[in-house]
C-alpha cells in the first residue's frame, strides 16, 4: 500500500470515527488536538487502525508520536513489518 493511500485511508476512517472535518486532519497537524483524544480515545484510535490495517499498536508505538505524518510513518512501518 502506497503512502498516499494510507494517508487517505487514516483520513478517512478518522474523519468518521472521531467526527471532525476531513479538512483539518493535516500532515502537520497535532494528532491528539485535531482529534480531541483522551486516554479512552486512543483505545479507539487502536482498535479502528487495527480493523482497517490489519496491524497491532501497543502503547510503546505512541510514544514521540506527535503528528499526523508521525501516524501515518507508524503505519506504514507497521505494514511493512519494521
């Protein structure tokens, strides 16, 4: 799976899931702000990447990640098995 269409996957299924505008889930934009998270949240942030990847997150993936293009770099790490 290329880049760009993980980045619309994510996009898309966050949109969805965490009920925000599509158009403000930026690359450069802070993950835990534009989607409003809490601690319960990223359990739901997990297990929707988990069905719509097929990958398993732990608690250590998240630490430094800070960004939108941090998530996407996890993913694609992830489906590549790094």
């Amino acid at each position: 799976m290329s880049k760009e269409e993980i980045i619309k996957k994510t996009n898309s299924f966050l949109s969805e899931e965490f009920e925000v505008d599509i158009d403000t889930i930026r690359p450069d934009a802070v993950l835990k702000d534009t989607l409003g998270l809490d601690s319960l949240d990223y359990v739901d942030l997990v297990v929707t990447v988990e069905a719509n990847f097929g990958v398993k997150l732990g608690e250590a993936d998240f630490v430094g990640l800070s960004t939108f293009n941090d998530f996407y770099r996890l993913i694609e790490r992830k489906l590549n098995n790094e």
